[in-house]
C-alpha cells in the first residue's frame, strides 16, 4: 500500500484542513463537487472540510438508504446544516432494499450496496447535478483492511482498479485516506464539528446490514434497528471504542408464556480499541448484561437469546457482516 499513513501524534489539524482545503480547490477548479453524508465522524468530516474549500459549489445528500439508525437521517442533515452546511436529503429506500433482495452472502450484500449507491443512486444525482468529483470519507484503516483481504470495505474503489471515471463518470476525491479514525476526530474538532458527530462510535458504510446476518429484509433491518436503541440506550455511559447488535439467521428454541418458542438471537458485541486495527472485549458488569438481555427480550419482539462476544480481534473483527 502506497499510501503515507499521518500518525495522531505528527498531525497538525489546522495545517492539514489548509492543505487538504488547497487539494480539494484545484482538483475542482471553477466546477462543482458532491458528496454523500452518511453521519458518520468521516463523511461529516470531509462535509466540513469540502464546504469551507467550495462554498456553495459543494451538492451534499445524505442517501436515506432505509438502513440506518432510528431517526438518523434528519437528525444528521439537521447538525451539517446548523454548521452551515447545506444538504439534501435523498429517499432512496425502496431501491436499496430491492437489491438486497434474496441476497445472504456478506460479500453480495456489500456489492449490492456499492453498485446501488455508485452506479445507480449517487451517479444520478451527479449527472443532474453536472459534477465531476466526488468527495468521500475514506480513512486509512479502510484502504488497508481490504487490501490485506480481511473485509471489503463499500467505499474502496480506486486501490482495487476501478476507474472511477470510466465506471461511474466521477472522480473519487479522498481527504482523509491517510488518517485512522482518532486523527479523524481531531480533525472534525478543529472544523467545528459538534461533540454529537465527533465522538461517535464507528459506524459501518452498508449500515444496519453489517449488523445483519442472512437476508438484510425491511422486517429484519427493522428489528435490529430496534435492537440498537435499546443497545445504545444501555450503553451510553460506557467508555468504549464502538458497540453494536447483531442479529443471527437461525431460530433457537427458547420459553415464552410456558410455552416452546423458536426466537431469534441478538449477539451484543463492544470493543475496547485505538484504532480498530486490534480490539479486545470490553469488561461490562454482568448487571448490565442482564438489564440489557431482559429488555432486548421483552422488547424487540421474537427475540429469545442474548449473547456477549468474548472474542478479541484477531481472530474476531469488529462487524459480524
């Protein structure tokens, strides 16, 4: 990999948003740009960064893709927006879950993602919008995870030969690609960016489907969505890199009003971590666990089983998906 990594202790944010501000400008030139806001710290980032070097010549969309968080998509328009940055928001649901239709396999579902969101959602957009560049979050760790083969990250185009420009009718413009995510962070700082977007825990490109396993279905997607809330409701105070809700393929039997019940199972995972390169468990009170378990069971509805992962990274890795 020929990419010259900026270690968090040799970054200087104010000079790196000057330098990659001048970058983002000349490739551009007197034209306009687009990118997509997903709402995470990265794409937030590069919204920022690409706003202060364009103006009003930046097109920003967040692609409501029917697979984020509860409520995500207007709360995070609604943040860029009171940081000055305009944004559209794109209703591109019924789309995203047609592709994904039938599909089970972790590698299908991201390439089912990808294709929807470059060849068909995104190029669109930039088509009507008569731009040539398109400005994306990727960092550091996505580049060399897929690379190395351990997970093929959405947003990796260019280091595995895609054309961009032939491909989609773009050029793929990345800021961040020499940065890990705490750089990232103190990047977003320094642009102003709230502690509501900053300190975020990491969140997948293909979204709630990274947290799917089997069919990403509209019902399934709903359900660990609503997994997630009770997740991120009980785990709000606890300190670590990034937690999630996973939801298994297979029933298990369980009980339920004495009788037999084939449920489904939520896996809890949430990490210890740096840089999500390695990644140990976090410890959590076992009472926590219980309070977590009772509600997930009670609450998100045909759910029997509550694991916690107890594996590090390596061997594990942080998505299931």
């Amino acid at each position: 990999m020929d990419i010259q990594e900026i270690k968090q202790d040799a970054l200087d944010p104010e000079a790196f948003i000057k330098a990659q501000c001048d970058v983002i400008g000349k490739t551009v030139g007197d034209g306009t740009a687009v990118n997509a806001l997903s709402g995470g710290v990265d794409s937030s980032v590069v919204t920022m960064l690409a706003h202060r070097a364009l103006g009003d010549r930046l097109k920003t969309f967040f692609i409501d893709n029917g697979l984020m968080r509860e409520g995500e998509p207007q709360r995070v328009v609604d943040i860029l927006q009171q940081c000055g940055a305009p944004v559209t928001l794109v209703d591109a649901r019924d789309e995203f879950f047609a592709a994904l239709k039938g599909k089970t396999d972790p590698e299908e579902k991201r390439q089912a993602i990808t294709d929807t969101f470059y060849k068909a959602v995104f190029s669109r957009l930039v088509k009507q919008s008569g731009a040539k560049h398109l400005l994306q979050g990727t960092i550091y760790t996505d580049v060399e995870e897929t690379v190395a083969g351990i997970k093929r990250q959405h947003n990796i185009l260019a280091q595995l030969g895609i054309d961009t420009a032939k491909e989609y009718g773009y050029t793929v413009i990345e800021p961040l690609i020499q940065l890990r995510k705490p750089a990232v962070r103190t990047v977003g700082r320094a642009l102003g960016l709230p502690d509501e977007i900053t300190n975020r825990p990491p969140f997948p490109g293909p979204a709630l489907v990274a947290r799917v396993i089997g069919e990403a279905t509209p019902e399934r997607i709903a359900l660990v969505r609503k997994a997630t809330v009770v997740l991120e409701e009980e785990l709000a105070d606890v300190d670590a890199f990034q937690y999630m809700a996973i939801l298994h393929n297979d029933r298990i039997p369980g009980m339920r009003d004495g009788k037999r019940d084939y449920g489904l199972q939520i896996e809890v995972r949430c990490w210890d971590s740096r840089d999500a390169r390695t990644a140990t468990p976090t410890h959590l009170p076992f009472d926590l666990l219980e309070r977590l378990a009772g509600r997930m069971t009670s609450e998100v509805r045909g759910v029997v089983s509550v694991t916690y992962n107890i594996a590090s990274k390596p061997p594990s890795t942080m998505e299931a998906v």
